[in-house]
C-alpha cells in the first residue's frame, strides 16, 4: 500500500535525524517506502494474472482505512536490531483482516501463509554491522514516540521490486481500489 508524500516526507526526515548516530545501516529512499501486505519473492509472468485474481478478490468489499504512522523501533529486538521501522496503528482490524485475505487467496497459488505474525510498519533502514547500534539506540529512544500523521489507504498494489547496486528500485504493476 502506498502512503502519501507528506508520511514519507515525515519518515524521511527522522530518518535524517536516525542517521546523525552513524550506525552502518541501510536506509530506504522516502520514494521507496511502502506499506507491505505480503513478500512473494520471485514471481513468474505467467503468473501475474493468477495473483491479480486472487488480490482482487481478496481487497473485495475491505473500504479504504485509517492508519496512523507512529512509533519507531527495531526487529527482531533492541539487543539484535536488524531493521529499523516506523509503526503504523490501523483505527480498527480491516488492515489485518486484509493481509489475513491476502494470505488466504494466494496460498492456493504456491505463496505460503506468513508464519509470524503481522506488524505494519514502514521500514526504514536495514542494519548492515553493529558499528555504532548504541547511537542508534539513544536517537531511537528520543524519537521512540515520533509522529509521522494519519492518513487513509484506499488502494491495494502490485508492486514489483527489483534489488539494485543503488537500492531497491520498485515498479506498480497494477492498483485496485478498497
């Protein structure tokens, strides 16, 4: 799902802020930052259309919904952070239910369900070595509660990414509104 310019104007700039510790990490391009449902790896062009079906009829009758992009932390855990992300709270479970659907639709299609459990965030750098992660740490704490805005997700996309020397560089396939 996509986000509006000013969410990632917002995340852009307490990455800017992040990025004072020095730690070694992986930053993502604002342009780049999205909201991701499901991961399915390689795909086939033979299979878009299959894929297309499943999430249209998995986005059927969800409606657009309210996020709110707050928070900062790190997976997997403060002690082994690998990557740094920007929370986002739905105002209710449609979003849940959403990537629960999606999950569903696909399975039959060879994508097995996601075994760990969903958290919405954006992702916002990849830690790369453990250089200066105490940095880090502080300049998380002090922007832990950091407030991005609120705004609503109306539009489900296929996106397409392809790893590059420069970063990921990702391409809509197709959209298909809530």
């Amino acid at each position: 799902m996509e986000l509006p310019p000013a969410i990632k104007a917002a995340a852009a700039a307490v990455q800017r802020e992040l990025m004072k510790s020095e730690a070694q990490v992986a930053w993502v391009r604002s342009d780049g930052m999205h909201l991701t449902l499901k991961f399915l790896g390689e795909v086939s062009d033979s299979q878009l259309d299959e894929i297309e079906e499943a999430l249209v009829s998995a986005a059927a009758g969800c409606g657009s919904m309210k996020i709110s992009v707050r928070g900062l932390g790190v997976f997997p855990n403060p002690k082994n952070p690998r990557v740094v992300w920007l929370g986002i709270q739905p105002e209710d479970d449609r979003l849940l239910r959403l990537q629960e659907r999606i999950d569903r639709a696909l399975t039959p299609l060879g994508f097995p369900p996601e075994r760990r459990d969903f958290r919405p965030h954006l992702t916002l750098g990849r830690v790369k070595t453990s250089r200066g992660l105490d940095d880090l740490m502080k300049a998380l704490a002090v922007q832990h509660h950091f407030l991005a805005g609120d705004c609503v997700l109306g539009e489900l996309h296929l996106i397409q990414s392809e790893l590059r020397r420069e970063g990921a560089v990702y391409t809509k396939l197709w959209s298909v509104a809530l």
